[in-house]
C-alpha cells in the first residue's frame, strides 16, 4: 500500500516519531526517535546506538511500530525492520536524511562526525500499514 500524498507530506515535516518494538515478555518497548522517510520508497530510516533494547527486540522479531504526532493529528505506521550494518549507508542516512530534518542542512550535514565514534545501528522500517488521523 504506498503512502498518500498528504500523509507522506506531513511524516516529511520534522516531527518526532515515537517506535515501538517488541519485548520478549509481549509488552511494547517505546523510544523517541529522529526519523526521515525515504524519498522514493516507503520505507522510515532510523538509527540507534547498539546494545540498546530496541535492537535485541528487533532481532528477536523485526516487527514494529511507529506513531508521528501533531497534536490531534497522527499517524501510525505498522511495518517490519531491516537492521543496517554498513557504517557508510548509516553516515548517508544520517547526514543526508535524518538529522538535516531537525538541526538544519549545516549541522545535519556533520551529525556523523559527533556520534560516528559510537558503535551505531541503521534501522529500515518497511512500512506494511498507514493509518492516518486527522490528516
């Protein structure tokens, strides 16, 4: 199902996304998160320091879930993850897609620099199902 127009225009508006994985118990796992939707596919790209929760959830079970406020509008995104581990894919999503959205194509541009000594994890979170509201 490829995303509407108008839904995909406001995920392409800097606004935060809070991800939900998988815990072994069943519960959800929540984290705020940077995101920036793919240009030409419906795909989410993320990326998180590895050894955290949400990356053993996600090995364990690549589903997830992501919900994008505004306020009363949001929408919710169903999917699974593809977890990347090429470091220069990651520098490329990073500075070119994700942090531009939320500190300004300068800064963005040298994210990678200030966290490239952590030990990173790429996310692709292929969208299976939107879900809109008020949008």
């Amino acid at each position: 199902m490829p995303i509407a127009e108008n839904v995909r225009a406001f995920l392409e508006q800097p606004h935060y996304a809070v991800m939900a994985t998988i815990n072994a118990d069943g519960t959800p796992q929540l984290t705020v998160m940077w995101y920036a939707l793919h240009p030409t596919e419906d795909v989410l790209l993320l990326n998180a320091s590895r050894g955290l929760l949400k990356e053993r959830n996600l090995r364990r079970d690549p589903r997830m879930a992501v919900c994008v406020e505004d306020g009363p509008r949001y929408v919710t995104l169903q999917g699974t993850a593809e977890l990347v581990e090429d470091r220069a894919q990651q520098e490329r999503d990073v500075n070119e897609l994700i942090a531009p959205r939320y500190v300004g194509q300068r800064l963005g541009a040298r994210r990678w620099e200030e966290i490239k000594d952590s030990d990173r994890l790429g996310i692709r979170m292929h969208i299976h199902r939107v879900h809109p509201r008020g949008i």
